[in-house]
C-alpha cells in the first residue's frame, strides 16, 4: 500500500463526520414512503429510489425476504471457524487495513467488516460502542448479509451487483436495519477477478458517510492479496522444480489451492490430452482446469487418476497440487483400474448427491456439512445398510483433502492376523508367506487423504493402541521395520455397534474411543426417515434401469404403499436390492404385490395391500384371540406388533413353527422381528 493512499485513507475517516452527511440523507421522508408503497404493493413505478436500490428490492421480493426482519440470521460458531480457515488468505491480507480502521476509525460511530464471498462477516474493526450497538443487528462476525438472507444492504447488494455500493438508511429492505447506513465494495481475487470477498463500512446513519472509505480499503486488501498470491506461487513452483528431478520423462502440471495452473512442462498438454482423450483450454497461466477433484468438488469434465496427484506442501500444509502424467502407456492406468488402490469416487463426494429430504436426514447432512471442513476424527455411527460410507465419501469430498485419495477399508474383512499388515504395512521378510518386496498399508496409501475404517468395533484390542499412536504422532511403523514414517491422514471411522457399550465390557479401549468420537454422526435407519422411501425409489428406479439396460419399472399403487409400510430392517440397501430385483424380473413394465418378495408380503399378514390374498398361503393353525386389558392405554404399532408376537409365542409353548404359522408369518420373519424386538423364545406371559 502506497504511504499517500494511507494518508487518503485516514482523510477519508475523519470526514465521515462531517456536514456532508446531512447531504446523503436528503429525501429520506420520500424514500421510507417509496420503501411503504413498494412493500405493500401499492406503487411500483416512477418510485423516487435509485436504480441500484429499487432493483434490489425487486430481488429481495423475489426471494421471499421478511421486510419486517431487525436483524440478520447468524451462522454456527463452528461454521464460522471453518469459513475463516477456508478464507485464511483473505483475512490475512485485510490484516493490516482492518488494524488501521481500529484507530482510525474510533469515535466515528463507524466500524469495518470483511465478509466471505457469500457475505458472510469473518472479521470487524472499528469504533468499540458502534460494534457493540451491531451485534444487535447480527453486524458481526457470523451475520449472514447476502441479500436472500438481509435484503437489500450495503454487503449483499455490492456483491449481487458486482460493483461497490451505498446503502443509506431507509433504502435497506428490512425495517430493522434502517437506523443504519452502509457502503460494500467487493474484493476481488487477483489472478482470475473473481469476487473472494468483501469490505464494507457501516455507521449509524446520523454519522455515515463512507463510500469512498471503503473503496480504498477494498483496493488496499486486494493489493495485499496480491503480494501473498504471487509470494506464495512463487514458493509453489520452487516446490514444483525441487520435484521435477524425480520425473524426468514424465509430463508435470502445477497447481494452486484454487486449481489454477502455476507451471506445466511442454509434455503436459499432450500427454493430458493423449491419456483423458479430451480437448483443454490452452494451458495458460491462471488457467483453472477443468479437472475432477483437484477443487474438493465434482464438476469438472476430465477425471484424474489419484495416482497422478501429489500434494504441494507448504509449511506442512497443502498449498497446491502436482499432476504427473505417465510419460509412457505402460505407465497409465488402464480403464476401469487405478495404479494405486485409492476409492475416491467424485460422482459420489458430495452432500447432494445423498438422496432424501426427511427432517431426520437433511440434519444430519448438515451436522456433516459443519464438520467436513474440520480436521479432526469422526465416527460415524448407524444399523447396516443405512449409507454410512455415502455420509464418509461426501465429508472426504467437502474437506481439505479431497485432492486426496479416499481409502476405505472394513476391519471385519480379513482375518485377526492380517490385519496389522492390511493397515500399517510390512517390509520383506517381516513373517513367513510376506511378499518379497514387502508392502505399504492402508495409512500410507491414504497420506494426504481420507482413510476410511468400516466395522471399526471389530479391529482386536492388541491393535488399538498402534492405531491411537497414529492418530496422535501422525508416526507408523511398517511390521519388522523400526523405521518411523510420517503420514497426514484424515480418518473416518464407521460402526454399527454401539462403541460406548463395547467401551463397557472391555472390548474396546475408551482413549481410542474419545479419540476417535472427537465428533459424531449417527445416520438415521429407513424407518425414521418420514418420506424419503418414494424419493430412493424413484431414484433406484432411474439409475439401476439404466445400469442393466432396461426401462424403468412402474409400481402400483398398492405395491408402493406395502413397501412404504415396511420397515425396512436392512434399510436403504434391502430397499435398492428390491427396487433392483423388480427391474430384472419385471416382464411387463408393472410391479405389483405379487411381485415382490415373499418377505414384504409376509410382513403384511400373509395378506397383500389392497386386500389380495398371497399367492403363498399362511399354514393353518388354531385361532387365538388376543386379550387386552380393560382400561388399558393405547399402545403404538411397535408395542403392539412385539407384545402379539410374545403372546402367540407363550401361546404355542415356544414353538416357533406353531407360532409363525399363527401369525401368518414364515419363520423367517419370525426370527426378524423377534431380534428386532427383542423377544426370547422363552418369554414369559405377562400377569
């Protein structure tokens, strides 16, 4: 920043106290009576309100925005923290200038807010009574001032136009905010122009008059931006050319945190090319590629193989990523098959690509959403088939790492005595039957990414500890070596036991459990997901139709209304393999109750929805009435399912045959809905 731009700065500040404030509030009267007339529908045309002001209250309209509102929504502590990491750049150029308005601006009734690129507030400075009276408002770090959230305001009207804006008084869209005026100018990112953030001004609106102020500092905080981009790339491609030497022959492409390209060799085009059969924009400097996962997102055109990426470290942080292209066709990866054994799947590395819209699962995904960004442990919790690892590959595909390799890998999979060597590795000769060249473990193909441990409740208590002394020193040690070696993993753990009660009996150590549960999602079952069964069927319907080459089968009404009835105990996967099995063995196009499987229909009663009876007829028994108690209260569906099936079982003297026979039922299904309830062969008769 130049020395005279600071003076400029300073002049600026005192003058927002000046008489020409009593010019900007001229006309104020009419504006309120425009902002009336606007609101209640009365006028629309000729209002006596400027363009930019009368264009935003148009869109505040349209997005539904209360004009009653006296203050701006606020986001969790948590977010906040994750937005500031994620922003840490952006905060640390506006460093300098927001410790400048702390002085400069007290006494103003002023203070400076730096936002995100979505407006929400990651910093402030300013006059300490001013902060005080904004946090009223939400005017502080966590307010959410994009105009769908605020209305029309000098944060979110600047970054929906684009352009520096002054918001005064009545011209705000909420009636609870226009005690105060405002100016935003947008910051713009350096190498490509796109808006990362915002610097806005606000004052109390009989001592406001900072739109100048405010552009200024914007440009300073862009200029700063500037300085630490160029400092930083130059650091990158250092790194870069320090790794050049061990890929002679090989193509080399360099990239920032944003996935803008820093360097590429003069084999990297076409390689690229040759190996993704795909045309590229010309690789130009400050080129972002369109290259799937290099961003944490899926939405680039052309995959890249996770043996291809190499993280660019700075500080013993990733800064950038380096792509080697194989130099040779015997070095790519052929299709369909990766080099290293890495998962990652970007098709399925993203919250939206979970398929419901019940209350129970949207707050889980956005517990999810909080804590992807977090590098800490998390265990995510949940019966069997509900999609815990969709819940792993998702927090993978909105973390840090997700340029990274997503590993995952089930702990009940392979036997007690392997599994040391599965996680941590071994070098040669370490035990009799180890390959030769000994082998690298699950931690170290995930370095740099996300390792994913399913059945984490099954890894044996002599291997606890090793794995607590990974998560804590990021140190392992391959079986028969005592060479230490570093990994940077984020680890996911998945379980359907209840790891607290393991904790209990003494089956799994409780510092690896705390360790592991830093923080916790449990992923609902099917049945508490209150209208998501027609969604995923509609959504199986379509992809797994189009996976076998057939067309999409119609359920009828009676079919759909039996399967939204069950209570899935294999959840979403037994709902998938239904909707599967209709598609294949569907011959018509139709699916009704008779052709679904015996075990939904014997779920029913042995009698279909709609009233037909089963084509596999219940074996016949003798008729047993069940009493209920006079003066008993109302019992729910479930108490009343378990305590009729206890009944018939005591009825029958405990045989089960007898019993599934009397309930119309097969044995089956018995035995499920005795374990789902609970209920022993031997129970008892209630008195």
């Amino acid at each position: 920043m130049l020395a005279n731009e600071q003076v400029g700065i300073g002049r600026l500040a005192v003058a927002s106290s000046g008489p020409a404030f009593h010019a900007l509030v001229d006309g104020e009267t009419a504006t309120m009576k425009a902002w009336e007339d606007f609101v209640s529908g009365s006028r629309r045309e000729n209002l006596p309100v400027r363009d930019v002001v009368i264009r935003s209250w148009a869109r505040c309209q349209s997005f539904l925005v209360d004009a009653r509102a006296d203050a701006a929504p606020v986001v969790g502590s948590d977010l906040v923290e994750a937005l500031r990491r994620d922003n840490r750049d952006l905060l640390q150029a506006a460093a300098t200038t927001l410790a400048e308005a702390a002085n400069l601006l007290a006494g103003t009734r002023t203070v400076m807010l730096i936002t995100d690129a979505n407006g929400v507030v990651l910093e402030a400075a300013g006059d300490r009574a001013t902060m005080n009276a904004a946090r009223d408002i939400s005017l502080a770090c966590g307010g959410q001032w994009g105009e769908t959230c605020a209305g029309t305001n000098g944060i979110g009207t600047a970054l929906a136009s684009k352009q520096p804006v002054l918001v005064q008084s009545a011209e705000h869209y909420c009636a609870g905010i226009k005690g105060w005026s405002c100016a935003g100018a947008p910051i713009h990112d350096p190498v490509d122009g796109s808006v990362v953030g915002l610097l806005d001004i606000s004052g109390l609106k009989q001592s406001f008059s900072g739109q100048a102020l405010a552009v200024v500092a914007a440009r300073q905080v862009e200029w700063n931006l500037a300085r630490q981009t160029e400092a930083e790339h130059v650091r990158l491609l250092e790194a870069c050319l320090e790794d050049s030497q061990k890929y002679a022959g090989e193509g080399l492409i360099a990239l920032d945190a944003r996935g803008r390209l820093l360097f590429a060799s003069r084999k990297a085009a076409h390689l690229l090319k040759a190996s993704l059969g795909s045309e590229l924009p010309p690789l130009n400097r400050g080129t972002k590629l369109p290259l799937v996962g290099l961003d944490g997102g899926a939405g680039g055109r052309l995959p890249v193989p996770s043996d291809w990426v190499r993280p660019l470290m700075l500080d013993g942080e990733r800064r950038g990523t380096l792509l080697v292209i194989p130099g040779s066709a015997s070095s790519r990866p052929s299709a369909g098959r990766r080099a290293v054994p890495d998962e990652s799947d970007h098709s399925r590395c993203r919250f939206a690509d979970i398929v419901g819209a019940s209350d129970s699962l949207r707050a889980v995904i956005g517990q999810g959403e909080r804590l992807a960004p977090l590098q800490v442990p998390i265990l995510i919790e949940g019966e069997t088939g509900v999609g815990k690892e969709l819940f792993a590959r998702a927090i993978h595909g909105h973390s840090a790492v997700a340029g990274g390799p997503f590993v995952p890998f089930n702990c009940g999979a392979v036997s007690r005595e392997m599994l040391g060597s599965e996680l941590f590795g071994y070098v040669r000769g370490a035990f009799t039957g180890a390959a030769a060249e000994g082998r690298i473990g699950r931690f170290e193909l995930a370095d740099g990414g996300t390792l994913c441990l399913d059945e984490i409740g099954e890894l044996p208590l002599d291997l606890q500890p090793y794995l607590l002394r990974v998560l804590e020193e990021g140190v392992l040690y391959r079986i028969g070596d005592n060479v230490p070696r570093r990994v940077s993993v984020r680890l996911l753990a998945m379980t359907n036991r209840n790891l607290r009660h393991e904790v209990a009996a003494g089956r799994f150590r409780r510092d690896l459990y705390h360790r592991l549960a830093v923080t916790a999602l449990r992923v609902p079952p099917l049945r508490e997901r209150h209208g998501d069964v027609p969604r995923l069927i509609s959504h199986f319907n379509g992809v797994l139709a189009e996976r076998h080459g057939r067309a999409p089968v119609c359920f009828t009404a009676a079919a759909l209304d039996l399967l939204q009835g069950h209570d899935w105990p294999g959840n979403v996967r037994e709902l998938r393999n239904v909707v599967e099995r209709a598609i294949l063995l569907s011959t018509g196009g139709t699916v009704d109750v008779r052709d679904l499987p015996d075990e939904l229909r014997d779920a029913c009663g042995g009698v279909e929805a709609g009233g037909w009876p089963s084509p596999y007829p219940a074996v016949a028994g003798p008729a047993m009435p069940i009493q209920t108690p006079a003066g008993a209260a109302p019992m729910s569906l479930t108490v009343t399912e378990q305590r009729t099936i206890e009944d018939v079982i005591v009825a029958t003297g405990g045989n089960l045959s007898d019993a599934a026979a009397v309930l119309g039922i097969s044995r089956s299904t018995l035995y499920r809905k005795m374990s789902q309830h609970g209920i022993q062969r031997n129970v008892v008769r209630r008195g």
